[in-house]
C-alpha cells in the first residue's frame, strides 16, 4: 500500500490488545507484538516489495507485555517488520538488539526472501556473542505482510474422515509436483500444483483419505546448507508458524492454500500438516537474530538454569522453544486454530511431540500444552497425531499420549521390516503389530486407531530402498556418510541398488507387495510414504533432508501401474473388510482373535518359532483369516467350511474371492486373506 510518511499516526482510541499480529478490520490494522522484557517497540512500515522504509513508529501503548497500536487506512499489502529495545545482557538471557529488523512470529504472510549476511546476527560473527552487533539487518531480512485471512468457502467443512477409515499418505508439496508430467511447469512445486486434478485423482485411485503435508510454515535454508549450494528440503527449520513457506506459493498469496485445501475437501480428502513448535530456525546463541530472539528470549527459549547464557537443547537443533510460558503457549494454541479456522486444515502432526510436553520434571502427559489442546473448543475435534520421541532424556515415549492424540508408532515399521527380511524370533512381536501394539496403546481407554502404523517415512529409506539396499548411501549430503542412521532393517535381496537381474527384481516386487499388504491388514491407522505405492527410489539415501533435486522429488515416468493399482486394492480390501476397527481385537469389546498353525491346529506357546504367522479374526459382520509368511512356500490347513481367497500377493492382480476349502499352497514371502463363507453363500 501507498502512504504519505508524513500522515502515518496511531489513532489511540481504537487500539487493542486482545489480539496479536496485525489484525485488519476493514479500516486499518492493529498491530500487536508481546515482549515481556522489552522496553520499547518500533513498527517499521516498508514499500509493497519490502525493500524499502516508509515509515518507522513507536506502538505507544503496552499492557500486559503487549505492545500495540491501531493504524487507520493501513491494511492488506502493507509489509512491515519490528525493532525491539531492552537490554542486550546475554549473561541474564537478553538479547535485544534493535539493529535487528524482526519478523512478527504472527505474520501470515511474508515478501523477499532471507539473504544470509552476518548483519543478521546480533554479535559480530568470528567474535563472541556477548558483544553487540551494529549493522542493519533489514535489508536481508524478509517482511511480514498484512493480510485478510476472509475467504469464500462456498459452504466448505471439515471432513471428519473417522480413524477406522482413515488412509494417511505422507508427502511434501514441492517433492509430489516437480516431475508431474500433467502438472504445468508454472504450477509444480507449489500449492497450486497440490491442487492439481491429476494429484487428486492418483490419491482418489489410492484410497487415500488424508494428505499429511511435511511443513509447509515460513522456513529457512541453513546458512550452512546454503554455502554449499544445499536446501532445507524437509523444512524442520521454521521461522513463522503462521505464514506459508513463499517458495510454496505460485502467485505469492495465502489465498492458494486456501484454494488447494478446498478442491481436496471437495474430493473428500482431509488435509493435515506436519508442525514443528518445539524449535526455530535462529538455532544456538551463536545463531542469527531473525525473530523471536529479539523479540524476547528469555521468553521465547527453554535457557540453561545454570547459565541463561545457552539454550537448554531436546531437539538437537541448538534451541527449544518455551511452551511452558503461558504466551509462548498462546502462540501455539493461536497458530494451530489459525490453519483450522481460516485455512480449514483438518488436523496436524506435531515434529518431536515429546519436547512440547517437557516440564520442570521432564515429560508430563498431563501438562500444560496436552490439557490446552484437550479442551480447547476448536482443536480438540480435529486429528492430533504425535512424533513421540525427541532427543532429550526420556524422551521415547511411544504409547504414552493421552487420547486423543494418535501416535507415530516405529515399532511397526522396524518389527516388520525385520520379519520380512527373515530375522528370528519377530513372529511374536508382528502379532502384536497385526493386533494394532496393545501393549503400547491399549490403556485409559485409548481406542485401537492409536497407532499410527508404517513401514517408511521421509526420514529413512523410501520402502523401495528397503528392498534395494543394505547400507546408506548419502555420499551427496555433504557430511562425508556421517549423518543418517545405520539401523535401516533393509535387505538389497543380492545386489546392491539398481539392477537388470529378472530374480532380484521378482523378490523385490514380492516383498514390497506383501509389506505393503501387512500394513493395510493391521489395526490401526495405515500411513504411506509418497512414491511407495510406485516404487520411488532416493538411490539409498536415508537422509535426505537437504536434497531438493530428483533425488526427492517423485519421479511419476518410472512409476510401476500394477503396484499402483495393488495399493489401491489393498485400501478397498481393507475398507470393505472393516480392518480399521475400533477395539483391539483379543481384548474388551474388539474381534475375537484366533492364532492357528500350518496344519490345521490352534497355535501353541512352541509354534512361535517358524516364519508364518496365521491369524483369525472374528467380529459381528467379518470372519477373516490373515495369513503372513515371511519364509519359504508352506501349504495350511484351513479350519472347516468354506473360504474365499480375497488377497494373494504371490499374484499380479488381487484375488477374485474364489473358493477354497482344505488346504492352501502360500507362496514364498507373501500376505494371504480368506473371508469364511457360510455353506451355500452364492458367489458374484
């Protein structure tokens, strides 16, 4: 927006303090910016390319450690930044620095692009960081921007997808778009490409009910990363909570997200975002000064207790944001009903869950933040998945969330993907996988869709990978193979990486159908890998945060249509087979589960030996016989009467539901699934 320097005043009898950011009205703005420490705030008003200053204001009024003020005719358009004074005592945890321009941790959208200069850090680089760093930041630093959040929905509503039918596939809006054949240029890699027909209806054919986005909040490319030509693909590293990451954004503006969520909603495809609130992207004390350490950090951060000098570290990211504070939390709480209210997102993953949950006495399942999200009128109805680990003491935590939190659950990928490489001794603990992890999930009345199952994720090997190789090979990350971990449970079935021999490539294809055919017949929630349905490859890199190149990005030419097609008969099989229940089978109301042996017996405490895991399940409507076999063909003696064969993964397409009684030759590595038919149950 266009302004006379000259006529730019705060009109004192409309200010508020009630909300924070820059609230647009329809007649100005208030800006609002809390800072418990400092003892003073300027507003700095920039042209619309946020490159240069028209205008630089003291907010004249503060309560509560809220400093705010009402600019009338001041509106959408207007970029701006903060310079925040108080004392610059590192020792005492105070970095204020108003050489620094600061980025409002509620800005909802952002213009230009942070260039790294070491006039973004508040001591002189190369020397120590009790010293004050002079020189201007703001010609390096991105702006936030006012915006009207108001957008027609034309009557959109959340979803609501139930977790017993709930299909997660994990992806990244940059990653699933760049080699799109269907996806204009113009589009990929943005939210515009997300919302493209053709992604629709792959995710449709899938079976796919929720898209879970890895972060999509305003990031920053690590200057290390940058220096050797390296990105921050994955996007751990935000720096606002509110505003869309701008390379995200084909035309620049908020309102695509909101239009990319409405044709999914209009798919019936929920939309939940991957966030991370248990850092920032200023990093340690030797970081920049970019946010929210200028504006208060002794608020903002988790410091030492011995020595606020230093950051107290869970995350492994030099810092950890201080949700224990009651405004930090605010901001949390403010962001998450922000995506829900005004972008209609229906549900977030939270980055390292665990760390948000730390108090004085370590992780508190009943703390603050948890007790804050359960109550709260608007977030406590949309899904709330945890990453339940983080890097600090006592942090594992997997099954320990409250309801109703779903959880990230690594010990289904790792307990299967070692019974599918033929480990001893992991029959026992896939039969609790199969069963949904009771032992981890099934207390205070937690339902079975707790556990969120999968066999990969974006950090680790594609499940192409898994197949494909037996060591990392992240030679390309720049760290000399030091990074990543080496524990990948993988198998290359004989040679390593890509190959032309016909056998390894069978097994292979054999092993990828029936890991995946083990994880849409387990209870709890199925989540895919993009690109797994297909057979992605990432060459063995298992780590590969800073590649955004073809490395990561879906390469949909080499995308393999009969393994596409079998994933999507997997989720149709388990819809229509009601494998999503809501009690744990073998317990309380849950199906009645029976575990039988190859010959035709109900299994012993000797039979949990050998590679073939047989399972019946019986409930009100399904009686269902599961069978996994990890080892070579073995034939099985069915129970009495009738069964129709619905899966096979030794074949290329899935069953037909054709009969079978007696005994039943089950191939070398591979899932099978009968339904009891009743005597004299006509067959379509």
């Amino acid at each position: 927006m266009k302004h006379d320097p000259t006529t730019i005043a705060f009109d004192r009898n409309v200010r508020r303090s009630t909300r924070l950011g820059a609230d647009y009205d329809g007649e100005g703005t208030n800006f609002a910016l809390w800072s418990q420490h400092a003892t003073r705030v300027e507003l700095c008003l920039y042209d619309e390319t946020g490159t240069h200053e028209i205008a630089r204001l003291d907010l004249p009024d503060m309560e509560g450690g809220i400093w705010h003020g009402y600019l009338p005719e001041v509106g959408p358009g207007q970029a701006y930044g903060y310079r925040v004074h108080g004392p610059f005592a590192p020792e005492e945890g105070h970095r204020f620095n108003p050489n620094k321009l600061l980025l409002d941790p509620y800005a909802m959208e952002i213009v230009g692009d942070l260039v790294w200069d070491d006039a973004l850090f508040g001591y002189p680089v190369g020397g120590s960081d009790l010293d004050m760093d002079d020189r201007d930041s703001a010609p390096f630093m991105p702006k936030a921007v006012v915006v009207d959040p108001d957008f027609d929905w034309d009557e959109d509503r959340a979803l609501r997808t139930p977790w017993v039918d709930t299909v997660v596939y994990e992806t990244h809006v940059r990653g699933l778009t760049m080699r799109h054949p269907d996806v204009p240029e113009t589009a990929r890699g943005t939210f515009e490409g997300l919302g493209h027909p053709s992604v629709i209806e792959h995710l449709k054919a899938l079976g796919v009910t929720t898209v879970e986005l890895l972060p999509i909040h305003g990031f920053v490319k690590d200057r290390h990363l940058a220096d050797q030509g390296l990105s921050n693909y994955w996007g751990y590293n935000s720096l606002s909570f509110f505003a869309p990451h701008r390379p995200y954004l084909a035309s620049g503006h908020l309102r695509e997200v909101t239009e990319a969520i409405r044709r999914f909603h209009k798919a019936g495809l929920e939309v939940i975002l991957d966030v991370v609130y248990n850092h920032t992207a200023e990093g340690n004390e030797m970081g920049p000064t970019l946010s929210f350490r200028g504006i208060d950090n002794a608020s903002y951060y988790l410091l030492s207790p011995d020595d606020p000098r230093h950051g107290f570290d869970v995350t492994g990211t030099g810092n950890t944001l201080n949700v224990s504070n009651p405004m930090v939390l605010r901001m949390v709480l403010d962001s998450l009903r922000y995506w829900v209210e005004a972008l209609h997102v229906d549900g977030f993953r939270f980055d390292l869950a665990s760390t948000l949950a730390r108090e004085e006495m370590g992780f508190e399942r009943g703390g603050a933040f948890f007790a804050a999200i359960r109550q709260d009128p608007v977030l406590r109805g949309v899904k709330l998945i945890a990453e339940p680990w983080d890097i600090g003491e006592g942090g594992y935590q997997v099954g320990a969330f409250p309801w109703p939190f779903r959880e990230w659950n690594d010990k289904f990928r790792d307990d299967l993907r070692a019974f599918w490489r033929r480990d001893d001794g992991l029959k026992s603990a896939v039969s609790e996988r199969l069963l949904g992890s009771p032992v981890q999930f099934d207390h205070d009345h937690r339902p079975a869709t707790s556990s969120i199952n999968f066999l990969a994720a974006h950090d680790g090997f594609t499940l192409k990978d898994t197949v494909s190789y037996n060591d990392k090979h992240n030679e390309a990350n720049g760290e000399d193979g030091r990074d990543g971990h080496d524990n990948n449970l993988s198998d290359n079935c004989g040679i390593e990486g890509e190959t032309g021999d016909e056998q390894v490539i069978a097994t292979r294809k054999r092993r990828l159908r029936s890991m995946l055919a083990s994880l849409f017949v387990s209870q709890g929630v199925p989540m895919l890998l993009a690109g797994d349905e297909f057979g992605q490859t990432q060459g063995g890199n298992n780590n590969a945060y800073n590649q955004d190149n073809e490395t990561t990005w879906l390469n949909w030419e080499r995308a393999d249509a009969d393994q596409i097609r079998f994933t999507g008969a997997l989720a149709r099989l388990r819809s229509e087979l009601g494998m999503g229940r809501e009690r744990f089978a073998g317990h309380d109301e849950g199906a009645v589960v029976r575990w039988w042996h190859p010959e035709g017996r109900e299994a012993s405490d000797g039979d949990w030996s050998d590679e073939t895991l047989i399972a019946e399940l019986t409930d009100d409507e399904h009686r269902t016989m599961v069978i996994l076999n990890a080892g070579d063909r073995v034939d099985v003696t069915l129970p009495r009467g009738e069964w129709g064969l619905r899966l096979d993964t030794a074949r290329d397409e899935p069953a037909a539901d054709e009969a079978v009684e007696g005994t039943i030759a089950v191939d070398w590595q591979s899932v099978v699934v009968l339904t009891h038919a009743p005597s004299g149950r006509p067959r379509g």
